[in-house]
C-alpha cells in the first residue's frame, strides 16, 4: 500500500469501521451512521483531520465539538478513528 492509499479517507471507509464497531460491541449505532451520511464531506473532514491527532484526548474533543448531538457515543467515534 502506497502513501496515498493509507491517507485517502472516504465515507465508505469511515462507515465500513463504524460496521466493525457496532459489531465488536454488540450495538446498533444507526443514530451515528445516519449524522455521517447526511454530511459525508464534513466527515471525512472530521476524520482526516482527527487521525492527525496523536493524542486520545485531542482526538476526543475534536469529536465532541463536531458532533455535539452525539456526545453519549463519542466514545464509538472514537473507535471508529482508531480503526482508521
């Protein structure tokens, strides 16, 4: 895999994580999928720039200030950036 190929995010790669997620944690997160598919570009924005943190805690508070409807589940989007 090139350099290009790991930096390139999109929707589908955030949601085939989120798949993962939901899966390993036995949990519907419908809510969080449907807040990422109705602004896909804002997301792989969201995501892009949340990899380049190197801290959890910096990763997290990005997190929360994008999404602030989704504070109960922050901690799934916070898997979900890990597995990106």
């Amino acid at each position: 895999m090139n350099n290009v190929e790991s930096t390139n995010l999109n929707i589908t790669s955030i949601m085939d994580a989120l798949s993962k997620v939901e899966k390993v944690n036995h949990i519907d997160l419908n809510v969080i999928k449907t807040s990422l598919l109705d602004a896909p570009v804002e997301a792989v924005k969201t995501f892009t720039s949340v990899k380049g943190e190197g801290s959890i805690d910096d990763r997290f508070k990005i997190l929360v200030s994008e999404y602030p409807n989704l504070t109960h589940q922050v901690n799934y989007l916070l898997e979900v950036s890990a597995l990106l």
